[in-house]
C-alpha cells in the first residue's frame, strides 16, 4: 500500500517513523479508538472554533502553488496594499457615518427639550424620555431581530478571532449592519456606553468582508478579489481593520497601531506593521476631510467638535514634584475603580445569561428599555435637585461663554435657574452628550465650574449605569464611560489639589485627563496604546510622563484583583484565549502529562465512507490523524485531516471510488483549493447537511491527496510551557504528541535556512553542505526517499 517506503530505516521512512507512533491513554494502538481530545478542538461554547492558520499543503494547495506565474507574487502583495487603503477608506467613511447621525440625533433631541422646557419642564421631561426610547428602541430591536453577534463591544470576540478563535457570527455582513445603526440608536439615546468599540468591531467586519470578495448571501460579493482564502490572510486584514477602528474612533492613528499590537492581537510582524500604520494614516486623513468639510456647517448639529478629541493644549503647560503624591493617589484610585468596574459587570453578566436573557428576546428588549428609562430619568431629575450657581468672572479673549445659549455646545448651561446669569452645574455633565461632557470636564481655565458635591453624585451614579447598561444587548464601547467616569474623579482631586497648593499654576482639567487615563487603565489594563491614544485625543505631549505614571500604578493595583475587562468577559463568553505567557505549573508538566487520558480517534488511509459518516456523527473532533500499514505491517501515521475537508469531499462525492485500495496521482485535477475554505464566522458545513444513498455509503475514499502530510510534533517529554510557546506563537490549531524518536535524520542550523537564489557567494560559502549541494541540482547521499516530497510518496503506486 506504502509503495514508498521499501526502505524505513533511512532517509524520509525513518523520519515518518519517528513522528508515526501516536501514544494513547493505555498505550494501545490508536486504531479503533475512542478519543476526547488528541486530534480535536473542542467547539468550546457550540459556537466558538478554532482557526487554521497552519498551512495545510496538501495536493491542492501544492497544485495551486505551481500553477502561479511569475507576476503572482507582485499582484498578492499589490492586491494586500490596495485592500489595506480600502479598509481605510470604509472604516472612516462608517465613523464618519456614525458620529454624524449620534451628533444630529443628539443635537435634535436636546434642542427640541430646551426649547419644550421653556414653557414646561414636565412636558419637556416627557420628550426627552420618548425620543431616548425610541432610539435605544430601534437599537435593540435590530440587535435581538436581526444581528445578535452585534451586541456589546465586539472586542473581546475579535481578540479572539486575532487569537486563534472564530466566533461564529461576529464578521458576517447583517453584523456590520446591525454594528453600525445599532450604535447610532444607543449612544444617541443617552446610554452610558460609547461607540469606540463597536467602531473596532466595524473595522474588523469591513476587512473580513473586503477578504472574503464581499457577502455571498446577500448577492454582494466578486470573485477577482477572493485572493485571501486563507485565515492566516484574512487575519492580518483583520489586524488592520481593528486598528482602523480605533483611528477613527479617536484620531489617533499611532494609537490605533499600538492598539492592535498591544491588545488584540497575538501575531506580528514587520509586514503587517506597515500596512497596519498605511491603513491608521489613511483613516486619519479620511476623517480629517470629513471634519474639514463639515466645519463650514454643511452637517446640521456635527461640527468640528463631533469626533472624540479634547484639545486641553492651553491648559497646564507645567507641573511640579508636589503633584507626583496626588497624580500616584489618582492612579491607585483608578486601579481601585477599574478592578471593581470589571468585578461587578461579570456578576451581573453572569446573573443576565444565566437567568434573564434565557427568557427570550422580549425580555432583552424589555431590559434595554427599562435602563433607557432609567438613564433618562436620573439625566434629567437630578440636575433639578440642584441649585443653580452665578456665573464666575472669565477672561474676555476665553471663548467661553456662560451660560450657553439653550441646545448648543459648551460649559454652563443654564438648567432650571431662575435669574439668566446663573448655570447648572450637574446639568453641565449630566445633562449634556458625552462628548460635550467630558470636553466640559477637561475645560481649562474653569476653576470652580462644578462643586465637589455635584462632581460626587454624577461619579456615583453614573457609574452605576456604566455598570449596569454594560451586557445589554446593544452595542456597547467603554471607552467614553471609562473617560466620563475617570475625568470625574480627577476633576476631584484636581479641586483637592488647588485648594491645597494655592501657588501652583494647576488646573483641574488636567487632573480630569490623568483620572480618564487612569481608569482605562484599571480596567483595561492597557498601557502603551493608551498612553499614546491619550496624548493624540488631548494635544498635550506635556502631559505624557504623567499619564505614563498613573497608567502604570492603575494597571499594577487593578492587576491585583482580577484581570482586564477584555479577557473576564472573552472568559465569560467561552473563548479560550491562550495568554502571552504559560502558567507556571506547566513548567513541571511535560506533553505527555497534558494527554494522558486521551485516546486518539484515527481513519485509515482508504476509508469506508459509512466510517467516516459514524465517526463524524459520534464526535465534535475538528481533525483526524490519518493512518495506514507500512512495508513490514507496522501501523503508520501519514499525517492530518480536518473535519472540514472531510465534509467537502463527502458533499462533492466525485472521489468516491468503489476498491478499498490507494488511489492514483489523477485525483489532483478534481478540487482546488479554494473548494475547501471555509467562510469566516460562519458555521460551515455539518455532518446534518451531508445526504448520500446506500449505495454511496458503502463506497470508499483516498484520504491521501487531501490530508496535511506535514503537521507539527513534538516529543511526549517536552515540557508543556515549551508546546504552550510554540502552539501560540505559530497559531496552531493541533500538534501530535509521538514518543521519542530513536534516530537523528539530520541537524538544521540558522546556516542551512539562508537559501540564496541568486547564488550569492559570500551567502553560499555560510552554508551547509547539503544546501549547497541542493542549490546546485544534487541530493547528497543519493537516497530516494529525498528526492521527492513525503506526499508524493504515498501517491505513487
């Protein structure tokens, strides 16, 4: 059958011997074993699998491959540029979209409230609740009817997706959609949630989409595109699509590349750095196009204040060593806040899925309109409460006026006040959008604006609806809470700190910028991107040591309680992210011990294709080691097989074949490559959706042309931190646990991998032997099994 491999002990026989020999629990033969794991991963939730971005070099992919011409290589990487400016382009025009509808639907609602609440505050009450309603409404009706996979931020699904981990759903086109008008109906009803998140989200959709050629469900899709079948590809646009996101979303394109390095994604490179840092550039100018234009006034409410950047460049210009003690006590608190942040949203996340969302889909509408309510109730009942404070003296050449003429932007708004020259202080950051309100609470040269009192009772409270609105089903960001809530604080202490150091030149909106920095952190636990993000969004490079201070004491205090708001809630999800790092505990394990109480589920070379049809059926195994007898009747394994690919060739049934025997090198010309990709975020094929006669069943099948030949091993004694390294550092979906080999083939070095085709000299003098010999057209020893492939083996008959 293995016509091959006449000779074992030498050459590529000995090399398949020393990998062929797969342990199980007992030490049996794998053959006709039941397995839980070895050639699996687990479908974690019943809705999260694990991507290949192992190339499977198969007989297709190795047809494919020669097929190329010569101009293959430019054009890939052409079509890779253009598609990175593509993503730029779509993702700043979705935020400009976005931010443009959020700002007018705001902009409408508080201009039709004050000029209603002129005459009567009732009546005024009464429309600020119903067109809050309405768009929160609107908001979760498309999320629960239409697009479930939109609901929330989207980034701990696509961190996973950039791990190694597909959530099914999260980058179809109705998700785009949903994303998108989702967000405008959330953070334009008042929710405390922003759309920084869902814009990453919507970055990562818009480059799947782009990868994929489009949507074919929908009849949106072209074929000259669909280069990227591979998810190894698809990732990288992905990567890009996230950091356009958070370009967009903030202005920040720096920030937005550091953004994909240091949070989302496990795999870089040089390469992708580039297009990454293309695609940021690209949606800054985009953007700034968009504002450029729309400054003139051509976009009704949106101005040059529509996109989140709070320019505080004219503030605090310097800072003294009496402000280190405050700015580390701003940094503990936000540790402090961030830790708790993440604590209490997994209870109540825990306590929604388990208990209320189960109910249906009524229920989760229900539920969002119940916190919309509520929302709207607290924005516009507290300020009442308060008593309203006489305008301070400002600066004549400040721009800033007070009050505010009812509905328009800036500080001191005048909210239920008797005399004309009086404003509301709660009503400033309560009553306000978000984006106004932290711009309110970053002001520079406003001393004195809000009292500790007023200050206090937004923290409380709205922190509480952070807490509580974060798991509805909507699409939800929490960056601008996290600012709202952290800027609070930090106006607090800011307050603190000019009372107490009176000769200083502080300013409170600096503080409300440290205390924004330092809740991030806390609860998200980032630091470079961050900072960077920060620093971009405010116009004070000033700033930067001081951010970096309460960035690093926040991450460290929250660190100690729990870990980032991300990873509780990817936990909370089912997607198993694997961290940069192994537990400790692994060091003391060894591959073997992590397999122990496996057995391996195998299918032999030439299947029955009943067999593959029972062994499909009886397990939720994504791959399949593959099997077959040597010269001498030792059992072999010849490589890998994915559950997928076996569900393609048992839908196309065209190598079915009726003889139990191997077949011949002809069936390269039945598939392509491209026959076995599988849609991302899309369940695929099932074993449910495969229908054959009887007669069909009882055929056989050539597993051979199909399966990977060259999967990754490791010896049973490697210490499982060492397989933890190398799984997650090459993205792997299985590596094969074989005992120790009893012979050396051969020992590659750093020189025997500098392949020169140019036949340098000065490169080809670095090298081994044997890669010279190669380069030159010879094959040292003059051993068959080296001469060719070990699948082209196994095809010869």
């Amino acid at each position: 059958m293995l016509s091959g491999d006449q000779d074992l002990p030498d050459g590529i026989g000995m090399a398949r011997l020393a990998w062929t020999r797969l342990p199980t629990a007992d030490g049996a033969p794998p053959e006709g074993s039941a397995s839980t794991s070895a050639a699996q991963d687990e479908l974690f939730v019943g809705a999260v699998e694990s991507l290949d971005y192992e190339v499977i070099e198969n007989y297709a992919y190795r047809e494919e491959q020669a097929q190329r011409s010569k101009f293959w290589v430019p054009y890939y990487i052409m079509l890779k540029w253009f598609f990175a400016l593509l993503i730029g382009v779509g993702t700043g025009l979705a935020a400009i979209f976005i931010n443009l509808a959020v700002e007018n639907f705001s902009g409408w609602k508080f201009t039709l409230t004050f000029k209603i609440i002129q005459h009567s505050y009732f009546v005024g009450f009464l429309v600020y609740i119903l067109l809050n309603l309405a768009l929160v409404f609107s908001s979760v009706y498309i999320i629960t009817q239409f697009a479930p996979a939109a609901a929330g931020s989207g980034i701990p699904e696509i961190k996973g997706y950039l791990n190694g981990v597909d959530t099914h759903g999260i980058l179809l086109f109705r998700t785009l959609v949903g994303k998108i008008f989702g967000s405008i109906g959330s953070v334009g009803g008042g929710l405390a949630l922003g759309k920084e998140g869902p814009l990453v989200h919507t970055g990562a959709c818009i480059a799947s989409l782009l990868g994929q050629g489009g949507s074919a469900k929908y009849h949106l899709n072209s074929r000259w595109v669909q280069i990227f079948e591979s998810d190894r590809d698809r990732r990288d646009l992905v990567t890009c699509g996230c950091a356009a996101g958070v370009a967009a979303a903030f202005r920040a394109p720096v920030g937005g590349v550091l953004f994909a390095l240091e949070e989302v994604t496990s795999w870089w490179r040089s390469h992708l750095m580039w297009r990454v840092f293309f695609t940021s550039a690209v949606v800054a100018v985009v953007v700034r196009s968009a504002m450029n234009w729309c400054n003139s006034g051509k976009c009704g409410h949106f101005g040059a204040g529509g996109f989140i950047i709070w320019d505080i460049s004219g503030g605090q210009e310097d800072y003294s060593y009496q402000e280190l003690l405050p700015v580390a006590i701003i940094g503990v608190i936000g540790g402090l806040l961030g830790a708790l942040f993440n604590q209490l949203t997994l209870y109540i996340t825990k306590w929604r899925r388990t208990y209320l969302h189960k109910k249906g889909k009524r229920v989760q509408i229900f539920e969002a309109c119940l916190i919309s309510l509520i929302t709207s109730t607290v924005s516009f009942v507290l300020p009442l409460l308060r008593k309203c404070s006489p305008c301070p003296e400002l600066e004549a050449n400040s721009g800033i006026q007070c009050p505010h003429p009812p509905g328009t932007d800036g500080n001191f708004v005048n909210f239920y006040c008797s005399k004309d020259n009086e404003y509301n202080d709660l009503a400033t950051i309560f009553f306000n959008s978000q984006d106004d309100a932290i711009r309110n609470l970053f002001s520079a040269k406003t001393f004195h604006e809000y009292s500790a009192q007023s200050l206090i009772t937004f923290l409380v409270m709205f922190y509480s609806l952070a807490v509580v609105t974060f798991g509805t089903a909507v699409p939800a960001g929490q960056f601008v809470p996290g600012i709202m809530i952290g800027s609070t604080y930090g106006r607090l202490v800011g307050m603190s700190v000019v009372k107490f150091y009176k000769k200083l030149n502080v300013d409170e909106g600096t503080y409300a910028l440290l205390g924004a920095a330092s809740f991030l952190g806390g609860s998200m636990r980032m630091t470079v991107s961050l900072c960077v993000i920060m620093v971009e969004i405010t116009n004070n490079l000033q700033l930067l040591p001081l951010i970096m201070l309460v960035l690093l004491i926040s991450k460290a205090v929250g660190d100690f309680f729990n870990e980032g708001l991300y990873e509780e809630q990817a936990r909370l999800k089912g997607i198993p992210l694997l961290d940069s790092r192994p537990k400790q505990i692994m060091r003391n394990m060894s591959a073997r011990d992590a397999c122990k109480n496996q057995k391996v589920v195998c299918l032999p070379r030439v299947s029955r294709v009943v067999d593959i049809i029972s062994v499909l059926r009886s397990n939720n195994h994504n791959g399949f080691p593959i099997v077959d007898r040597g010269q001498n009747g030792e059992q072999l394994v010849i490589g890998l097989i994915l559950r997928s690919h076996l569900l393609v060739l048992l839908q196309s049934k065209v190598d079915f074949q009726n003889t139990p025997f191997p077949c011949g090198p002809g069936v390269l010309n039945r598939h392509n490559f491209s026959d076995f990709v599988k849609p991302p975020s899309s369940k695929g094929k099932s074993i449910d959706d495969i229908h054959l006669t009887d007669d069909e069943l009882g055929l056989y099948l050539d597993l051979a042309p199909f399966l990977n030949p060259s999967p990754y091993i490791v010896p049973e004694d490697m210490s499982l931190a060492k397989v933890y390294n190398l799984f997650r550092q090459l993205g792997l979906r299985h590596i094969f646990v074989v005992p120790r080999p009893s012979r050396v083939v051969g020992l590659i070095t750093r020189k025997d991998l500098l392949l020169e085709e140019d036949g340098d000299i000065a490169t080809t003098e670095l090298q081994s032997t044997s890669v010279r010999a190669h380069l030159n057209g010879k094959t040292p020893g003059g051993n068959p099994h080296l001469q060719r492939p070990l699948l082209d083996s196994l095809m010869i008959e």
